[in-house]
C-alpha cells in the first residue's frame, strides 16, 4: 500500500489574530515521525493586515523540522481562488483543508494519517466542534449525523450526507483523484456546497471517524451571519449547477434532487429570516424571481416551502434567536 502523504491547504485573508493558532495547531496535533509525509501550503490571498508577517514570524517554528511548506503571496481573489492555488501546488495523494481562524484538536493529523494508512479510504469524515475564545460547546456539530450512518452501508451513508447538507470542506479529509476533474468556484460564496457534494459522488468508499478534530471559530462575520442579495444569488448557482450535473451524473438523480432541494429550501429560510430582520421586499421577490427561472429554464418548481415557512414564523413570535 503506498505510504499516504499529506498536503494541508491553508487558506489566509486578514487574519492576523488567529492564524498563528491556527497553523500551530498543525504542529501539536502531529508526531515528530509524521512530520516528513507533511506539506503546508500557506496561501496569502492578499491580507491588508499583519496576516503574511504573523505566517512568516511563525515560520520559525518549522526550523530543523522536516516538515514541507509552501508560501503563496497572492492579490485578493477570494477563499476559492485561494483554495485553488493550494492545490495547484500540493504534492500529497491525500489533501486536508484547514480555514486559517480554525484549529486541530484531539491529535487530528495522527488519527487522520493512521487512518490512511490501514484503510486507504477515498474521504475520511470527522466531526468539529465550535468555540469562542477558549470556550468549547458540549456538542459537537456532526453528532447526530454520525449516529444516524454508524451502521449504514456505502450507499445509504453517502445519500444521508446529501440530506445532511453540511458541506464543510474541512470536516473531511480527501484522496487527491476526487478533485481531478474539479476545483472550487472562484467569486461564488458557498463554494464547499458547489464542490464537496461531487467528491461524494466521485468516491468509492468513505471513512467514518465520529470524532472531533477540528475547533470551528464563531465570529460575526461568518457568512450566515451577514447575508445579503450576493449571497442569495450564489445558492441558487448552486441549485442550478446541481440541476445541470444531472446529465454527467445520471445514476446519482436522488442525491441530486436532495441537494437541490435542501438548497432551494436554504434560499427560501435565509430570505425570509431577512426579511423579518430588515423588512425589505426584495428579499421575498428575490425567492419568487428563482422560482420564474426555475419554471422556465429548467421546468422545475421547488415552491415556498411553507412548513420552512411556518417555522420560522413561529420562532419570530416566540422570539427565539433566528441563527
């Protein structure tokens, strides 16, 4: 079996306060006798802050280590370009992604490694947990998800990470050839929903590892958090790239009927939340003007979801949080 080495893509962009945990993270969370199957690629994807002098100060910490890096310098071309760049480069069968406000835990790259090695998987999963500051949620975000496909076969686990929807692209671990006829879609938010779906639908076999490895960092900026008509027009790319993969990939029309539809109804929830949030129409139009391109251009109508709808609407009145 050949030996698995791995690249770790690290995508960096105005970081400055959390990417020297972050590529620490890397260090404490692998052996000394795994350092030289390693590869960093450190991707500077045009910071206006001290992010590429805090990567290169932490640099010395790789002194008379045999671990492998890389430095990218690039202007801003956002987290997909930044992404595609680490591939470019990466030289490892086996590619992990680490988001540079984020961190490893539980000794992630040992266990990912040694997984590799008995099992040659095509995608290891594993769970996160969030965390602020130094303050970790009880739960994990996958716990329930790893529950329902512990004793699943390959078929049933792959469809019910379909349903799941949670697309993290670093919540798994993935065998270099899953990306060979795809990359991540540059100027789309959302982009691990346009790409991790197809790595499912590209494997052969899948790995369950109901650990966390990861510490997922909470900040006000996450994307969810900030929603606008952008990002609503992404999602529906999205839907409607999951409806054009139909003709390349005619024996997965379930899995693709799923992720249309979990996605239709993440449009739906979004722009009503902000609706209620700020009271602007166009949030409610953008949702009727996707389902006239819908009916036209594909024939197709996923409706207003009422029971999403429903819901939400009763979280308002009972004022519980939105997000």
């Amino acid at each position: 079996m050949m030996t698995a080495t791995l690249s770790i893509i690290i995508p960096c962009y105005n970081v400055e306060d959390y990417v020297q945990a972050a590529l620490q993270s890397i260090l404490d969370n692998t052996s000394k006798k795994y350092h030289n199957r390693l590869q960093l690629l450190i991707i500077n994807d045009g910071s206006t802050d001290q992010t590429w002098d805090k990567i290169q100060e932490w640099l010395i910490n790789l002194d008379n280590l045999s671990i492998s890096y890389q430095l990218i310098n690039q202007p801003n071309a956002g987290l997909s370009a930044a992404r595609n760049a680490g591939m470019a480069q990466a030289t490892g069968n086996y590619w992990l992604f680490l988001d540079s406000d984020d961190i490893f835990i539980n000794q992630a790259i040992d266990k990912i490694i040694n997984i590799l090695d008995e099992h040659a998987p095509d995608i290891v999963e594993f769970d996160t947990t969030k965390f602020t500051k130094n303050t970790f949620e009880n739960q994990t975000m996958y716990a329930n998800y790893f529950a329902k496909i512990a004793h699943l076969d390959f078929t049933r686990h792959r469809l019910a990470a379909f349903e799941e929807n949670r697309w993290y692209v670093w919540t798994r671990c993935y065998h270099r050839k899953l990306f060979e006829n795809q990359e991540f879609e540059s100027g789309k938010l959302f982009e691990d929903m346009m790409t991790i779906p197809y790595c499912y639908l590209a494997a052969t076999n899948i790995f369950k590892l109901p650990e966390s490895l990861i510490g997922y960092r909470q900040r006000a900026t996450s994307i969810l958090a900030t929603l606008s008509h952008r990002h609503l027009s992404d999602l529906y790319w999205g839907v409607e790239k999951a409806i054009a993969a139909e003709k390349n990939y005619p024996t997965f029309k379930t899995e693709l009927t799923v992720l249309q539809l979990k996605n239709w109804r993440l449009i739906v929830a979004e722009s009503i939340k902000i609706f209620l949030r700020t009271h602007k129409l166009a949030y409610l139009r953008h949702v009727q003007n996707f389902r006239t391109q819908m009916r036209q251009k594909h024939q197709r109508d996923f409706g207003w979801q009422l029971c999403y709808f429903g819901s939400i609407m009763i979280k308002r009145l009972l004022k519980k949080p939105l997000y």
